[in-house]
C-alpha cells in the first residue's frame, strides 16, 4: 500500500533493536483517514472471505480492527492483555511481546469466541508472530476458524510472516519491511 509505506518512510523513527516506531499516525496518535483507507484496502484484499467476526489484540489492533469491521459490518472483538475479574467462562493463552519484552496473560470470552466464528485476525504489527500464535491457540481452544490475518507492517526479516504463510495461513501485509539498513526502511518487493 503505497500510502501507507510512504507515511512509514516520512514519519516513522528506528530505534535500537530495530524498532519501528509508527506513534505519530498508527498507534498512539491516529490518522483517521489514513485507517480508513488501510481498511477498505483490507476490506479489498479479504472480499472472498467468508468471515463473520473481526478479532484482534488491544490495544494498537483495536482502531483499524473497528474500521475493518464497520465497512465489512462485521463485528469486532478484542482480546484483553490482562485476566479481567469480571470475566466468566474465559479462554486464556500466554503471550510474549516483542516490543515491550514481556508475557501477558491474554484472555477472551468464550461467549464472543465460539465454534461458529470464522475470524479474520487483524493487528497492526507482525514481527516473530507471538501474537498471531497466542490468537491460533486461542481459536483452537473455542473451536473457532481462522480464515485469514492482516497487519499493516510486517517486519518481514523477522520471519513470523513466512512461517505462518509456510503454515497455510492466509496473511495479508500492507507494508513488509524487508530491512532496516543505516535507520532506513527498506520494503520487500510486493505485487502491492
């Protein structure tokens, strides 16, 4: 999506470790516009899909799993990173993040995730897949279908993306960042 790696290029930041900071439009501060336009490209992408629920992570998955979800009216369900007192009849995973380096007790209810859900996963960055995997454990617990994933970046030389394709998922990236080379962004060639 060529807006969408032309935004990267002007207001992402690299840090240490090759972390692309996105915060000025993706995930602290939002470009309404700008995730609109990803979820209609989304939307596009996943047209021969038969889903019937939009499933993400919060909380950065949160804004364009919405919109993903109001233009494929569709619902939309999150999962929590904390084990809310108030939740019954909860299925939960362990899952490790790579940017803030920690495990997070994940948590969903099976009351919004259920054998008759065919899910489209969608979140804003995909680097070693920890996220993706705890959301796979996660539908296999309540019998759900996975019928496809989407991130906005993929951090491709991470390698989550190519195992989860290797695996037969259906993964669709907007931007896949082949390299992060002297603090530049270096895409993967896409037919995009």
């Amino acid at each position: 999506m060529k807006k969408l790696k032309e935004r990267i290029i002007k207001d992402g930041v690299i840090l240490p470790g090759d972390i692309l900071k996105v915060d000025s439009f993706l995930n602290h501060q939002l470009d309404p516009e700008l995730l609109m336009e990803i979820a209609l490209h989304f939307k596009e992408k996943f047209k021969h899909i038969d889903a019937n629920k939009i499933v993400t992570i919060e909380a950065s998955g949160i804004a364009p799993a919405v919109m993903l979800g109001y233009v494929m009216k569709l619902p939309v369900v999150f999962i929590k990173k904390k084990v809310p007192s108030t939740m019954q009849n909860m299925l939960v995973r362990d899952v490790r993040s790579f940017t803030k380096q920690r495990i997070y007790t994940v948590s969903i209810s099976a009351d919004y995730l259920t054998q008759d859900d065919r899910v489209i996963f969608i979140d804003d960055f995909l680097a070693y897949g920890n996220a993706a995997r705890g959301v796979i454990d996660l539908c296999a617990q309540s019998g759900s279908t996975i019928e496809a994933m989407g991130f906005i970046i993929e951090k491709g030389f991470q390698g989550g993306g190519d195992e989860l394709r290797h695996e037969g998922y259906e993964v669709v990236s907007l931007a896949i960042v082949d390299r992060i080379e002297d603090s530049k962004v270096i895409f993967r060639e896409t037919d995009d």
